[in-house]
C-alpha cells in the first residue's frame, strides 16, 4: 500500500508534458489532500468539470485523425464513487488492488472511466526492523527514482457530488456545498516483487536487489507507468469527450480498459528496477511536519549535526 507520498516540483517543470503553472511542494502527502492528477482527453475540448485545469500539446493519436490532450487537475486523494453518502469513505479507498479493481464496488466504474496518472516526487513506506537493544520499531523510507525525476503511478478518479448528509455533518469542511462536484482520485497497487519477479524483471544484479529491497520493504507497490505505458493507460477505457461505449482503440470502453491494465502490469517491475530507497526522520511519521527534510536520508541529517 502507499499511504504518503511527497511532491517537490518547481515552477515551469514539466509533468507528462503538462507545464505546471506553479510550484507545488508538500513533503508528506496523505489521504484527503488535495493533489494533482493528469488526465488525456479528445481535443478540441469539450469543457472538463475543472475549468482550472492546466493543458499540455495535443498529441496524434496513431492512424487516426483524432487528437488528445493532456491535462493537470487537482484531486482529493482517495476515490469517491457517486454512491458514497459522505466524503469519510475516502478514508479507506486511497488505494487500489489491480487484482479486485475492475470488479470491487468502490473502484469498478472508474476502472473503466476514469484513468489518470498520479505524478509523485518519491512515496514512503514502513518498515519493521529490531533496534540494538532488542526492541522492534517501524523505520520511515522514502522511494525515489535514481535521477530524481518525477514517477508516475497509474491511478483513478472519480467525480463525487457532495451530498446534502456531507454538507450538515458536523465539522464538514463541505458545510454548505451540498451539489458541488468534488474530484477525487487513488492508487492502483500490485503485490510487491519476489526474487523470482526481481531476477526476472532486472538486467543486472543492482537492479534485481533494488527490486528485492522493495519486496523486503512493503508487501504491496504502486503501480509505476512508463512513457509508454503511461500514454496507454490515459487513452484507455473511457477517455474524456467521448461519446458512446466505443473507446480509442475501437473496442468497448470495458475491453479497453481490461487489456490496458494488463499491459501496464505486464511493465511495472521494470519501471521500479532503478528505484532507490533510504530512512528518513521518524517525524514523517506525523502529518502536521512538512519540511523539504522529511526526503532527505538520515545520515545526512546527522551529518550536519
């Protein structure tokens, strides 16, 4: 599972060929923040919900006449669907299993018609480990790319109108948005590698142990998206502006979106093989710090000590 995440992306960069029109920084993301998604969509636009979304260059899509666009939104992380009675579901549906997504209430409609694409700068998970003295505790790790550069992780969204129950419950930072529609998103998640899935998925020993320290890590992955696989999983299923039950490829938006799932799995270890990992500050552990510290190893930590 991924339960936090950090972004760390300056002014100007580029997002899956979306300029961000503003920095975004928040060292220690959790469920209910607010967080960019990119989506892709038949351009010319009709207008999505969001009209604050920020637009990449139309791209050709193979043999067809059709043009897509990418855009930058900003979601609640973790998925409403529009049977949800308030905003508290989100709570438990920040992630989502590739095994049940396509069948398990809570995910199976965006499954199909709502793809996107979760840029992160790194994500944390905890690892239990015995101290000196004896005693176990849970180690903080942030996981990165080795150059740094953004990971993308194939995920879903979902339109949710805030209900009438929503906009009364006590406490509610909807109070008084009852019809409003609220964009929310998750994670998709596959079982972490085991050495047979790391020696198979690496070209060399460095990248068949990195895999294997991520099996030792955490016993579930997100599911990391490559240029490629990142191109299919967004004009997959149900893209924006479509009409009908025919999706891109021709076929039905349900078969679309089955196949494109099965080939973004099909490359996910691939993409993790040149993931790095190192401890970080047990103060991640609470998500009131947000500091650019929180990524940083340790050591280096101590270092200026």
């Amino acid at each position: 599972m991924c339960g936090r995440y950090a972004l760390n992306f300056d002014h100007g960069v580029y997002l899956a060929g979306v300029p961000l029109e503003h920095e975004i920084r928040n060292f220690n993301v959790a469920p209910t923040h607010t967080v960019p998604v990119i989506v892709e969509r038949l351009a010319p636009p009709e207008l999505f919900a969001d009209d604050s979304a920020q637009v990449g260059e139309r791209v050709r899509l193979d043999d067809s006449a059709q043009e897509t666009v990418r855009e930058i939104h900003f979601a609640r992380w973790g998925l409403l669907p529009s049977w949800a009675k308030d905003a508290s579901f989100a709570a438990r549906a920040f992630n989502a299993r590739s095994e049940t997504v396509l069948s398990k209430p809570t995910f199976r409609a965006a499954a199909v018609r709502g793809h996107c694409a979760i840029p992160v700068s790194g994500y944390f998970e905890w690892k239990t480990e015995t101290t000196t003295a004896g005693k176990t505790q849970k180690t903080p790790y942030f996981i990165h790319r080795a150059d740094r550069e953004p990971i993308y992780f194939a995920g879903l969204y979902e339109w949710w109108k805030i209900t009438d129950a929503e906009a009364q419950r006590p406490n509610s930072r909807f109070a008084g948005q009852a019809g409003q529609w609220l964009l929310s998103c998750s994670m998709i998640t596959i079982p972490s590698p085991d050495e047979l899935d790391a020696t198979e998925a690496a070209d060399n020993d460095t990248e068949a142990l990195a895999l294997m320290d991520l099996g030792n890590l955490h016993d579930r992955l997100p599911v990391p998206l490559s240029e490629k696989s990142l191109g299919v999983w967004l004009r997959s299923g149900k893209v924006l502006g479509l009409e009908g039950e025919t999706a891109l490829e021709g076929v039905t938006v349900q078969s679309s979106a089955v196949d494109a799932l099965a080939q973004v799995l099909q490359d996910a270890y691939r993409q993790a093989r040149n993931w790095r990992m190192h401890p970080v500050s047990m103060e991640v552990g609470n998500v009131a710090n947000n500091a650019p510290h929180l990524i940083e190893p340790v050591e280096d930590l101590l270092s200026g000590l």
